[in-house]
C-alpha cells in the first residue's frame, strides 16, 4: 500500500498542470471537470487505505482500488491528444467506480470485526457489572460494545478515529481486567467466554472457585456443539 500511495502522491502535483498544457477543446473541458472533485476522491482513496491498515483487511477490491489509482495518475499524466484525454477520463472513472467497491467491502468487514470481537464483549461485561469489585469495568465493557456498534454508520472519514480509539479503549479495558482477576486462568476464561469460546475444560479449579466466590455459577450453562 505504501508504494502504490507513494507513487499515486509524485504523480499527483504534475496532473493538473500536465492537463493544463493539453488545450483541445471539449475533450479536455470534459476531462477538467471530471477532476473536480479531485481532491475528495484523493481524500477517499486515503481514507480507506488507513481503515484497511487499522484492521488488517487487504482483499480483492482494495488492489483494484490501488490499481485503478496508478493508472488514473499515469493515463491523466500522459493524455496528449483527445485520443488518450478520453482514456484519462475513463480511468479516473473507473478509479472512483474501484474506490466506492472498496469502501463496500471496508465496510462490511469492520462490520464482521465488531460482531466477531466486540460485541461478545458485552457478555462478559454483563456479567462483571453483576459483582461490586468488577462493576466499573464491566460497565466500561458494555459501553465499548455498544460504541462499536455504533460505529458501523460512521461515514468513511470518521472510521479510522473511531477505529483506532476502540482499539485502544479496548487494549485499557483487557489490562483491567487482567489487573482485576489477578489470575491467569481467571482471565483467560473470560477472554475466552467473551470469544465465544469457552469449554468446560476452561472451567479450572481456581475459574470455579472465582465464580462461585463471585455468585456466578448460576449465570453459566453448558450447551453442546
């Protein structure tokens, strides 16, 4: 990604003046104003790009995206005649046309990524806001769900804060808990039950005696898989 934005940035300052040079006619007045929203489709290519990196998320569309990006550069760089200006128009289309299935797809993975690790936050953070010496991170818990859950109709531009303020919120909330149980095996259980992922061979002595302590054994059921 690092490359292609790199390139993408050298070749962007030489566009608006390489087109400026190429004066012929309503071609070219078609190709200016296809570049009038230069500066926000630039915006959204960046935008998805920093979303990507946050949560780790490269596929198909994205390399299209980064694809369609260089060649609208080098076709708008190189248009010279009304020939090649219909090219450079066609392929600034097609880069807006690539970063718009890319934003889709952004979308609907960070909306995978919350339903996979931030909702099932919820649950343990529902049952920790049943104990006094837990409530406040439980609390803490439920409320970083729900943020998450929020987050999914964000626009693009707001995503990556969001993002990156969760990740971090949620990095604070695990050091808590951590810090809470004061037991390995205490919070790998919940780590695990906010997972999804919890066995009974999770369920050590110690996990028990915390729960019981805890008056949390009836709040626990068993379900086969």
């Amino acid at each position: 990604m690092s490359d292609a934005l790199e390139e993408l940035e050298q070749l962007l300052p030489s566009i608006p003046a390489a087109v400026e040079r190429q004066r012929i006619g309503a071609q070219l007045d078609r190709v200016n104003a296809k570049l009038s929203d230069f500066s926000n489709v630039t915006a959204r290519f960046t935008v998805v790009g920093k979303v990507a990196a946050l949560i780790d998320f490269y596929d198909e569309n994205f390399s299209e995206m980064k694809e369609a990006a260089l060649d609208a550069g080098r076709q708008l760089c190189g248009a010279a005649d009304e020939t090649t200006l219909d090219l450079a128009g066609r392929s600034y289309d097609d880069f807006k046309t690539a970063i718009s299935a890319a934003e889709r797809s952004i979308r609907y993975q960070w909306r995978t990524v919350v339903t996979n690790d931030y909702k099932p936050i919820a649950i343990v953070g529902t049952l920790l806001q049943r104990f006094g010496d837990t409530l406040e991170i439980g609390r803490g818990m439920v409320a970083l769900a729900g943020r998450a859950d929020r987050s999914t109709a964000l626009s693009m531009a707001d995503l990556p804060a969001e993002i990156a303020s969760l990740s971090n919120d949620r990095s604070k909330l695990e050091a808590e808990k951590a810090s809470m149980t004061k037991n390995g095996e205490v919070d790998d259980f919940l780590t695990k039950l906010a997972a999804g992922k919890a066995t009974l061979s999770s369920v050590t002595p110690s996990v028990y005696s915390w729960l019981r302590e805890h008056d949390a054994l009836e709040q626990m059921a068993v379900f086969a898989r």
